[in-house]
C-alpha cells in the first residue's frame, strides 16, 4: 500500500525537483520504474532512449535536456530555435515562417531522419517527410522541457528516428497553475499573444492554451505567416492504479511559400498556403498488482495543406509564356497549375499496447507493439485517379530491457520489427555497455544497427505535366525502393555534478549511412523524349565525429549558467542524382553537406532574484545543402549570431506578475544567409510582455 501511495504522490514531487524533470514524462505511466532512492539521488531521470525512466548515467545513447532555464534564458520565440544549443544538430530558416532542423546535415529543405514527439506524440508528416513546425499546435511558452537523443533510436520509436529523436514536453496543469498571458512584438511586424489556463482537482487536471503567431516575413519576400491554435490536455486519476492523459487541439492559418533561390521576385512567387489540423491523443494507463504497467493508447492527426494555382495571366508571367499557350497548359492539366506544391490532406491513425515491468531490481524492460495507418492526396504531389486517396499499414513490435550487471557495469539491449505494406519488414537493434567510474561518472560504448522505411510520398510521389508535345514530365513511385540502412558506434564519457545539475559530456561516433533516398534523381523515360523523376536508393555517406557539452550551474544567490556545445563533423559520402544527357551517371559528393562545425554558447544570470539576463551565441560551418544556396566565395553559409534577452519581473500582489522583456536577436549585426542567400537575418527587436495570475 506504501508503494502505491508513494507513486501517486511522486506527480507533485516530480513537478517541483529540478532532477526529476516532468510529470508530462514522469506520471504515472514512468512510475512504476521508480524506487523511493530514485527521487533522492540527484541525476536526471530521462525516458526517452528506453521508454522506461533511466539515470542520465545509464541511457544507451547521448541525451540532451533543453531545461526550463535554458528556454527562458535563450529568448527564443519558436520552438525549432531551441535547437541551435543541442551538439550536432543545425537549424535554418527556409524562409520566414518555414523552418528545418537536421541533425548532422545531409538534408534539404525537407528534414527527413528525425522523429519529432510532443508527449510522445509523433507530429512527422508522411505527405510531406518532415515536420510542418509552424503547425504544431503550441508555442515556446507551453514546453517545460525538451529531450534530445542524439543518435539512432529506432530500437524505441520506429524508422523515423534514424538519426535521432526528439521529445517535446509540455507544462503540467499540475505545478502551473493559474492563469498567464504573454504578448511578443518587435521585428517583421512579429505580433504574438499566447493564452495559458490550468488547474487542478483532486482527480482532473487540465491545462487550456490559445495562441496567435503572426508576422510579416522578410523585406525582400514579404514571405508572411500566421498560425492560430487552441489546445486542451490534461490528466485524470480516478484512483490510485489508473490514470488517463488526454490531449486534443487545433490550428488554422498560414504561411508564404515560394523559391527562395530566386532574386527575380516573378520567379521566386512567394504565396499562401493554409495549412488547418486537429489531432487527438488518450492514453490509459494502469498499474498492475505486481508493480508492472500497462499502457493503451490512440492518436489521430490530421492535416489539410491548401495553396492557389495560377491563372493563365499568372503563369504566362511566372514562366515568360505567350498567354496563349499558359492557357493551353492550364486546361492540359485540368487546371492544376499550383503556385506551390506543399498541398494536399494526409490523415494518420495510431493504437498501441505497452508492457513495462521490473523483472528484479537489477532488470527494467519494457515490451509494446503498435499499428499505423496513414493515407494522403494531393492533385500535385500524388497524382492518382480521380484525385484519390492514397494509403500505408504498418505495425511494429518493440522491446527494451536494462540489466544491472554489477555496481558498476549496467547493460542495455533494444530491439524492434517493423513490417510495412509499401516495402515489408525490417529488424532493428541497440546495445550499449555502461560502466561507472564513480557515483556520477561513467563511459558509454554502443552499437545500432538501424533501418528507415521510405516515406508515404517518397514511395508514392507520381505526378505529370503534359506539355502539349512529345516531352511530357512525369514522376512515378519506384516499386523496387529499400528500406534506408545504417551503422553506427559511439563512446560516450559522461561526469555529473550533481549537487548544481551541472555535467559535461564528450562523445565519439562513426554512422555509415547506405540506400539513403534523396528526392529528385532522373532517368530516361521509355519515351527518349521525356524525362523520368523518381526517388530511390541513391546515395551513401560516413558521418565521424566528436561532440561535447558542457553545463554548469551556481548554487549562489545570483544562479547564474553556462551552456556550452560543440560538434565536429568529418563527412564522406556520394549522391548519383542520375541519367543526363549522355546518359552518364551524375555523381554528386557529398563531403560538404554536413558543416564541420557547430557551436553554441549561452550564458544566462540573475543579478536580483527578479531579473534575468542571457547571452546567447551560435556558429554554424559552412554547408552546402542538397537543395538551397551554398556559394562559399561569399561567405554567407558560415555564420555567427549573438542574442541578448534582459528581463525583470515585478510582483503585484501574492498571486500576480508581470514581466517585461526585451530580446535583441543578431545583436551585432552581422547579416548572414539561412539555407538561401536572399533569406537575409539581419537584427531583430522585441518586446515581450506576460501577466501571471
């Protein structure tokens, strides 16, 4: 009875440690992996590498934690920003409101090898193979905290974690609650107003946030977006073995999307396009007699992308046509002539079981299995008849156990079946040694061998153009496409001072990439006079490197931290783009598509228990991306940014507070190019203000 009364009282304990980080991911479906030692030991508690609560110490793979001090300090006002203070990983804006996040290059500007959860929920979009951020839902001012593993977690979340994952936790109802407001204005006409409600009771707990983002975009584009949203979630706790999360939202809005490679205005065609979604997520989750767990859960998504086609007058300018034949071409093509082609509606549905039990107090595991089914349209990115829908199974078996071999020696073992009806199935697995050198000490030695099943549009892209002639352009799924590969090994060191949550970790990693499919390889038609655009199996890479963090944290008064990260990236690896005239193949190396190195610093203090002062820097190598600009000569795809955020909160009686801040983004100036070279970042201004109550 102890232990049940412990576990249930452990939520409130959770929300207020600064070690055990999240009730959203320490609750009850974590607490059956907890002793009473755990919550007074003063090692961060992750789950996100296992599905089951580890000590930082003891994970298979490297994790960063972005904490709350760290939001709060960065002055970032979007979530994909956050990004940029993780080793090894690379943001950029595609243009104002459309971002990607990589993480050790190779990409374009479709980021394709990274699961993305927020609670576990995965928000990766088959029509489109990456994520739609400015989509999500929710804003920087709903996210207690991030978990990042950097590394291949198929083993744990499936083919969309080849290279990593990422795990966004939101704030419990259960410690904010109250009521809170907060208004962004400054640069780009940036207009921004987030509304957060929670409370408790002794069995529901609920949080409701709204928000509208807006903002003008870039001089040069006037590329505007604007994201409206409003989200419920919460939890009930009927009684002491079961409890129910719940989270379900919508969102509306839009944003500009265009060729941001042309200067040519005409050409670049920056234009609209809607985006509207909802999305459900439960989850039940009991805990057994035997202390084990029991977890039920069901998502639905669901997105509609929405752009404009031309009219004949519009696409005789965009293209230098006589009207004449743009008109001719439209009703070619039943008048599909889009503006730009991120369109079309794609639905998906999850269920999953999951098993989490401690066979002995040197043994954890866990054990799940779940079923997916997607299906998109699109009248241009998936051309079938009658406009159709177009639709994928696929269902995995998944499992993960910790032994405790001795004091010091802690191994992990995960591995993973995942079957889909577009290409069959594949095994994928983990193992990782940990030996402790100390208490808060230890090196990390682990192997992944891991697979990546072919998007829904990457094995469904078909699309024509019928040019009134003998050359048509067509794109065709390619039957014979494989399911993506990769090795990897790293070494870890990792020392933690737990007694000011500081820690610095170092780390060594080899990845051999193989079958990577990259979108855009060309072939002949059986027609000699068209053209064949199709996506396979066509490039392979080695990534080798080292990473480093660093954190620290004072334990005086002023609580002032550093956070410091590094990557060096040595990269080798081809591209065979296809067929061209002569017929000879095209290849394309790939050395330069992950940028040797990446850095970010971030200082943050408090000179008065009410003010908060963080400087941020960041410094990205030179890139050249698989799509975008990359003109080294003029020194643009290198760059350095420093922000600044200086900010006061004044109290206004027991309950209430407001803040006001002021966040200065590029602080000196130094104008640089994002993945585009008319996508300028120049300095940026804003003034932030919150009311807490």
């Amino acid at each position: 009875m102890f232990r049940k009364t412990f576990q249930k009282t452990l939520i409130s304990i959770a929300v207020s440690s600064p070690f055990i980080l999240s009730p959203h991911f320490v609750l009850a479906d974590e607490l059956s992996g907890f002793t009473e030692e755990d919550v007074f030991i003063d090692i961060p508690l992750v789950t996100s590498a296992t599905h089951f609560p580890q000590k930082l110490t003891e994970t298979p793979a490297a994790i960063t934690i972005i904490t709350q001090n760290m939001i709060e300090a960065s002055g970032a006002l979007n979530i994909p920003d956050l990004f940029r203070l993780v080793p090894g990983m690379q943001v950029f804006h595609v243009n104002s409101n459309k971002m990607g996040v990589t993480y050790h290059g190779m990409t374009d500007d479709f980021p394709s090898r990274m699961e993305v959860m927020i609670n576990g929920r995965s928000i990766y979009i088959p029509l489109l193979s990456t994520v739609v951020w400015e989509a999500l839902g929710i804003s920087v001012d709903d996210v207690d905290h991030i978990e990042v593993v950097r590394g291949s977690n198929v083993p744990t979340h499936g083919s969309n974690a080849f290279l990593g994952a990422i795990n966004i936790i939101t704030k419990s109802p259960v410690s904010r609650s109250g009521t809170s407001v907060k208004a962004t204005a400054g640069a780009l006409g940036t207009e921004n107003v987030t509304v957060r409600h929670s409370n408790s009771t002794e069995e529901l707990q609920y949080t409701l946030s709204a928000g509208s983002l807006k903002n003008d975009g870039i001089d040069f584009y006037d590329d505007a977006g604007h994201s409206k949203f409003v989200s419920l979630s919460g939890s009930m706790t009927p009684n002491l073995i079961d409890t129910v999360y719940f989270d379900v939202g919508v969102t509306s809005g839009y944003a500009y999307r265009g060729d941001g490679n042309k200067s040519d205005l005409i050409q670049a065609n920056f234009s609209p396009r809607e985006h509207h979604s909802n999305y459900q997520d439960i989850r039940w989750n009991r805990i057994l007699d035997n202390q084990a767990e029991f977890q039920l859960r069901y998502t639905r998504s669901y997105l509609d992308l929405e752009t404009d086609n031309f009219d004949a007058a519009g696409l005789a300018v965009h293209e230098n046509l006589p009207l004449w034949i743009a008109d001719s071409l439209i009703n070619a093509n039943n008048g599909i002539a889009p503006k730009d082609g991120e369109r079309g509606e794609v639905e998906t549905h999850d269920i999953g079981v999951q098993y989490k039990a401690s066979a002995t107090t040197n043994i954890k595991m866990v054990t799940g299995s779940s079923f997916r089914y997607e299906r998109a349209k699109s009248d241009v990115l998936l051309q079938n008849e009658n406009n159709s829908w177009v639709d994928e199974t696929s269902w995995k078996l998944y499992g993960n156990v910790e032994y405790r071999a001795t004091d010091k020696i802690t191994l992990n073992a995960g591995a993973m079946f995942e079957e889909s009806s577009i290409v069959g199935g594949t095994t994928s697995f983990r193992t990782a040694v940990n030996y402790a050198l100390s208490n808060s000490s230890t090196i990390r030695a682990a192997y992944s061998h891991a697979h990546r099943m072919p998007s829904l549009l990457e094995a469904n892209s078909a699309y024509s153009v019928n040019l009134l002639g003998p050359v048509d352009i067509y794109s065709v799924p390619y039957r014979d496409m494989e399911p993506e590969e990769i090795n990897s090994f790293e070494v870890g060191y990792l020392y933690i001072w737990p007694e000011s949550s500081s820690q610095v970790e170092i780390r060594a990693f080899y990845e051999d990439v193989t079958d990577a499919i990259v979108r855009g390889k060309k072939l002949p038609a059986m027609d000699a006079d068209g053209d064949l655009d199709i996506s396979t199996n066509n490039a392979d890479w080695i990534n080798q490197g080292i990473e480093a963090q660093f954190k620290w944290e004072s334990v005086a008064s002023h609580q002032s931290s550093i956070v410091f990260n590094y990557s060096y990236v040595d990269s080798e690896g081809s591209w065979n783009r296809g067929y061209y005239p002569p017929e000879t193949d095209r290849i394309v190396p790939l050395d330069s598509v992950v940028p040797v190195h990446t850095a970010s610093i971030l200082l943050s203090t408090k000179p008065t228990p009410s003010s908060l002062i963080g400087l941020s820097h960041y410094y990205m190598d030179h890139v050249e991306w698989l799509e975008g600009f990359s003109d080294k000569v003029s020194g643009r795809t290198n760059y350095t940014r420093t922000d600044l955020k200086l900010s006061n909160t004044f109290t206004l009686n027991a309950e209430s507070e407001f803040e006001l801040s002021l966040i200065i983004q590029n602080l000196f100036d130094k104008e640089y190019g994002e993945f585009y070279a008319n996508n300028l970042f120049e300095r940026r201004v804003y003034l932030q203000m919150g009311l807490t109550f």
